[in-house]
C-alpha cells in the first residue's frame, strides 16, 4: 500500500474518531509521530514493531536486490530458528550423509535467484536472509497469522478453499523425495490466494495432529501495483519452505518468519525470487529439490538445485515425523476464495491444462523416493488426483529420461469450471 493511500486511509479514521483538528497532519502509517492515531492503529504498528525485531536479526552486510528486497547477512549462529525453546544454544549442524543412488543434475544456471546476479554474495559464516518490512506486515489479515498458511484440512478437500493437483503415494514408511519442479509466473487472481507448485512429506491424520514438511516455488498476487501480496510485495514466484506439526494450528511458518528451519547456506535466501522462469511455447526451467532424513541425526534436510544444502528441520520439532513419513505429495495447489460467488480465475502451474503437454503445460519430473536405508529409489504406486479437474487437472506418465512425471495445472475459471 502507498503512503498515499495509508495517509488517506488513517486520514478518514482520525476524523471518524474526532482525534485531531483541522490543521494535524499524518504522513504515513510508519511515521514515529504516532500519538494522533486511531488507538487500533497504535497498538497493531506497536505488535508489528515487535515481531520484526524478533525476524529481523542483526546483519554483518545487507544486500539490494534488483527486485527491491532488502537480504540481511546474518550470523548464522543468531538466525531465527536458535529462538525457538528446543534449539536455543545450538549451532547448525554439520552435512549429512546423501541418499545412496544420488547423482548430481547439471544445471543450466548456477545463480537461481534474481538477489545474487548482481554478483553479491554473503560472507561465510552467515546465512541471506530476506528482510521482513513494516509495510508487509501491515498487508497481512493478522500479525499473529502472518507467515503462516490457512488451516489445510484434507488432501482431498476443498473446503476452506484449497484445491488441488497432485501425485502421491501412501502406505508405506518414507523418509524422503526429490523431483524437478518447472517453474512458471501464475496469475493470482485475489490477496487472499495464492498458487504454489511443491514437495510435501506427511505424517499423521489430516487433523490436529498432522506433520508436514513442505518445499517448493510459490506464486503471490499483485493488482497492478495497487494490493501486493501479502508475504513479498510482487507476482515473481519464490522459493519457499513450509512446515507444522499441528495442522497449520500453532505451530510452523513459511520459510525463517518464525524460529524452526535452521539454515546453513550463503547463498540462497529462502523466500527470495527464482530467475529465469519458463514461457509458454519458449524456454523451459526447472528447479531441483531433495528432502531426505539423515538417518544419524535424524534431521529432515533440504537440498536445493545442484548438489546445494539449503538446511534443515531439526526432528525436535515434530511428533510423527520424528521416524518417518506416512504419505509423499507433489503438485500443484490454490486457495479459492470464490470472489464474486463463481470460480477464481487464479491459475496454477503455467495455467495451461495438463494436456497440453511439455513447453505450454507445467510438470514435474524425476520423481524419486528415500527408503529406510537411505536409498533413492523410482517412484512406484504413483496415484494421480485432481479433485476440481475442470479447473485443473494431471496426467501421470514414465519414460526413460523423465522417469515418473506428471503434468498438471489450469486456469481456473472458465466455460467448464463456473
């Protein structure tokens, strides 16, 4: 939101409230000067205040970004996670042992994210991580909601709103999955949606209980400059992780907006933006991403693109992933606020049905499984489920260079999805 806007805004509540004369004068909604304010006002800039010290950690050398983000190289001995009750003391851990069977993809691009074009880099010894604003709090529904996602109650469900498209497998015990996800801009039709193409390793029942680990690349709204999404500020897609150990109740956040992930790489920030994308009909671009369970320590790691750990989710943080994983899910998914009473208009993947296959359709390829002795293993027993396919659908299939891959996606609303 502009200063304008916030000016004009808090403007029409003081008068609403009688809190100033004539001549008071506010500039915008982050002035120190706040005293004129609305009560409401006051306290939610305070807690704002407050949580962006708590996120915010001190930064040995700040980076700007061609996109506008502001990267704090942080120590990474003071990052976010060392807050959290069950890890303060700690250090980051050393490397675990890869998956047996791992070989190293080629990447076209070393540098993925538009924050490190420029040539910056973090020094050793910190971690980069995206500075948090006044200004995106101050888009967030709630500051104590901020950075979490909306209670997601069934894989099969869309009743809070989620769909989806997605290939999994159940039944068996995992302990971790890797696929190549191609990465696309979606349109994202509301701010309270969004579109995200992921990895989720589960365990638990799809109630109070449940236990996700989540990685992947997530697509925000803009309305021409005027409402920015919540999280970031612009339509370019994310690299993010997620994780809870209570069904989105309490507990887990995106990326490092709450102590938990422990990061141990200079040269990613988790939450920055990936560059290049793929086009409709032109380039295609994929990301590579690898969740495996070290089975000394028994910590779930994250390993992004190239043979590049990104970190990891200290096992203390959940109940039933703390041995393994019940289910594995990869796909595509979208929050549907039906705005207007009909279909969102908000795509997923390319926004190009599944059918219409490989440079128009977005896919995921390469799908592997980690086994009880470390092992990556071929996917088997893939099941396939698009639960709005009018909207959005898949199509699952194996060939010798792909191995198991799925396409997937859709526009949303349209002649067969009202």
């Amino acid at each position: 939101m502009s200063s304008c806007l916030i000016f004009t805004f808090i403007f029409t509540l003081c008068l609403l409230w009688s809190c100033f004369s004539s001549s008071a004068s506010l500039h915008n909604a982050t002035d120190e000067n706040v005293t004129l304010q609305p009560q409401h006002e006051i306290q939610k800039l305070k807690l704002i205040r407050e949580h962006l010290q708590k996120i915010n950690k001190p930064a040995v050398k700040t980076i700007q970004s061609p996109d506008g983000d502001t990267i704090d190289c942080v120590p990474s001995h003071h990052q976010p996670a060392f807050d959290h009750p069950l890890l303060q003391g700690q250090r980051p851990m050393d490397p675990p042992e890869m998956p047996k069977g791992y070989s190293q993809e080629k990447e076209s691009h070393e540098d993925f994210q538009l924050w490190s074009l420029t040539g910056e880099s973090c020094p050793e010894g910190t971690i980069p991580i995206r500075r948090t604003t006044e200004q995106d709090m101050l888009r967030a529904s709630s500051v104590r909601r901020f950075g979490r996602k909306i209670r997601r109650v069934r894989r099969d469900s869309s009743s809070n709103g989620h769909e989806h498209a997605v290939g999994y497998v159940s039944g068996s015990q995992y302990y971790g999955a890797k696929a190549s996800i191609n990465v696309w801009t979606p349109r994202v039709s509301s701010q309270y949606e969004f579109s995200l193409s992921q990895i989720w390793v589960i365990a638990g029942s799809f109630a109070d209980d449940l236990n996700t680990i989540e990685a992947g690349w997530q697509a925000p709204f803009d309305y021409v400059g005027q409402v920015s999404p919540e999280l970031y500020g612009d339509t370019n897609p994310r690299f993010f992780t997620y994780w809870t150990s209570d069904a989105y109740q309490a507990t887990g956040c995106y990326n490092l907006l709450c102590s938990g992930f422990i990061q141990t790489n200079n040269r990613i920030a988790i939450g920055a933006a990936i560059s290049p994308v793929s086009s409709y009909k032109g380039g295609q671009f994929d990301i590579s991403l690898l969740i495996w369970k070290d089975p000394k320590h028994g910590h779930w790691w994250l390993q992004f693109g190239s043979g590049t750990l990104v970190g990891y989710w200290p096992v203390s943080l959940f109940t039933h992933l703390m041995e393994h994983g019940n289910m594995v899910q990869f796909g595509g998914e979208i929050v549907n606020t039906r705005p207007g009473g009909s279909h969102t208009s908000t795509q997923m993947g390319s926004g190009h049905f599944a059918g219409e296959g490989f440079g128009k359709a977005s896919y995921f390829r390469n799908l592997e499984m980690v086994d009880w002795d470390n092992t990556l293993i071929p996917t088997s027993n893939l099941r396939v489920l698009a639960d709005h396919p009018n909207c959005y659908d898949i199509r699952g299939g194996v060939n010798r260079v792909w191995g198991n891959y799925f396409y997937y996606g859709g526009p949303g609303k349209n002649s067969k999805c009202p």
